[in-house]
C-alpha cells in the first residue's frame, strides 16, 4: 500500500508525506468490517462517500 502511496507537500512545500490511494484505505475498512462487523455504520458511511 505505501508502496503505491502518492508523495504531497505540505507546509507551503517544506515537507512531503505519503499519502494512500482512496481504493487502498476502502480496502482496509472493508477489512476491519470483516474483523469487527459492529463497525458497519461507520465504516460503510466512509467508503460510500
């Protein structure tokens, strides 16, 4: 995941982190709706917006 993450700056360019695909963090909700299903009605909400 990291891996395919896109660098941005920040702070006006003085420094750059790693930012993750929105497909990548959708696949690490439906994973944890898998591991704790109580967290549905967080978790959908996100990954419908």
């Amino acid at each position: 995941m990291l891996k395919h993450a896109e660098l941005k700056t920040i702070f006006e360019g003085e420094q750059s982190i790693p930012v993750i695909l929105p497909e990548d963090l959708i696949g690490l909700k439906i994973q944890a709706l898998n591991d704790d299903p109580s967290r549905t009605s967080l978790d959908m909400v996100d990954i419908e917006a």
